[in-house]
C-alpha cells in the first residue's frame, strides 16, 4: 500500500510532524476484521542523514510522545459510538503487539530528501499474508525504500524479548524459520484476508488460515494444543481431535496438514 499527500513540507522537519506523520500512516494501514480493526504498531522511520543527527538527542522523547500519541488516538476511536455496522457488531480497534515499536533509521542511499520523513509500517513483527504494509511520506513523492531494506534495519535493531516460552523451528515456502513464542497463547495457520495469526504459514491451502492455537498454563508453565483445521494436526504422529484441546510435550513434533513440521520446544 504506497500513499503520499501533496503537502509542502516544512524547511526543518520538527518532532510534531513526525507524530502527525505516524498518526497517519496508522489510520492509513489499519486492516478490517470480523469483530476488529488491527492497528499498524511496528513503525520504521527513515529520515535524511542531516534531519536525523539533528533530532538524534530528543528522538528518545519523540518516540515516548509519538507512543502516547497513538494510544490516545486509538482511544479516541474506540470511544466513539459511530462504529456500528448496520446489523453488524461494533467493532474494536487494537494493535497485536502489548506497545508500539517506533525506530529512527538515517537514509544513507540518497532516497528521502531534507524535510521529508518515510514511514514503514506493519501490524506486527511478523508480517501478514495478504497484507502488504503502510508506506507513507510528507512529501508529494512514492515511496523509495525498498521492503527488503526496511527488514535488514529492523532485525538489526530489533531486541528479542526478555522472556522466550517456547521456540518453533519449521520451513515452509519462504524457507527455513525460527518462531520465538513470547505471549501466552498464539494463533498458527496461513492466515490472509480478514484472519490474523500470530504465526503466518507461507504455503497452500491444505493448510487452514487458522489451523491451530497453542496455549501456555501460568499455573503450571506447561503447554497446550488444539487443533481448529480442515485437513488435520498431529503431534509426535498422533492426530488431534479437532477442537479439543490437548497437552503439548515440553518438546515435539507437530505436523500441520501434510504440509508442514513445527518442531516445538518449551524454554525454560
């Protein structure tokens, strides 16, 4: 999705605009669900060489304000009452993420002229099948990084979390993968159009775009699976009862569909 606005950018890019900016690239990559509206919360910023030394000793506070920003933005939507489809449920706007993540990254390539601010977005660290992002910019001009480009800086800045639950090891269509399992239950399938999955399965439609959820016990820290597909999950060969949930192995093999292995293994 590339938008830009024919607006005149300012001589001297100030932190306000790049809020106003992020603020816009949000309403512009928002992605309609059934019950939800999905918010972008993973934000690339590329700025000119110049603009970015020049803001580099506030850029800490510009990104907390451009945070609460967007969570006062997103508040206001939900407290509007307009949102009611014509018998249809109100719908909720969210982000998949537990906060925004916003970096500054310098534009050394020549792409992004002084003034102007290009923002990258997406709904969450993973990217969605069927959903191809915000790309927005202040100036009247498309885009020019290049999406490869805006990967390689947010691996290279990107933290991993304080606490991994699980690892998933897998290969599908895009090649071999390491899914690092953060949040208490995830959702695993092909995902695309109006179904998110917090780990998007690049491959046919054998596999269904929610094929199964797996959910970890605080009580006692063990893991469990159920199985929400068409053509069948198995863990350690064994077939799951579709819909029933089921106790995951600290380590195992689930095999989706005839298509796919997760190797699953707890952290601890």
């Amino acid at each position: 999705m590339a938008q830009s606005d024919s607006r005149t950018s300012p001589a001297r890019i100030s932190g306000q605009t790049i809020i106003d900016e992020l603020i816009r690239n949000m309403e512009l990559g928002r992605l309609e669900m059934g019950y939800s509206i999905l918010l972008p919360c993973v934000f690339s910023v590329y700025l000119h060489p110049a603009d970015q030394a020049r803001l580099a000793p506030v850029q800490a506070l510009v990104r907390e304000d451009a945070r609460k920003a967007l969570a006062a933005r997103m508040s206001s939507w939900n407290a509007k009452g307009s949102r009611f489809r014509r018998g249809g449920p109100r719908k909720e706007y969210k982000i998949a993420q537990n906060d925004w993540w916003i970096e500054f990254f310098a534009d050394n390539e020549n792409s992004v002229p002084p003034g102007d601010v290009e923002i990258h977005s997406e709904l969450n660290e993973a990217p969605q099948p069927g959903y191809r992002g915000a790309k927005t910019t202040l100036l009247d001009r498309e885009p020019s990084i290049t999406s490869a480009r805006v990967v390689r800086d947010r691996q290279s800045t990107r933290r991993l979390p304080d606490s991994i639950l699980a690892e998933i090891k897998y290969q599908d269509d895009s090649g071999p993968q390491i899914y690092r399992m953060t949040r208490e239950e995830i959702s695993v399938g092909r995902g695309g159009g109006s179904q998110w999955v917090d780990l998007p399965l690049y491959t046919n439609e054998e596999v269904s775009r929610e094929h199964l959820r797996l959910r970890r016990i605080p009580s006692n820290g063990t893991f469990a699976i159920v199985d929400h597909s068409r053509n069948g999950t198995w863990v350690n060969g064994r077939r799951l009862t579709r819909g029933k949930e089921e106790a995951m192995p600290d380590r195992g093999e689930i095999r989706v569909a005839e298509r796919i292995k997760l190797r699953f293994e707890v952290k601890r």
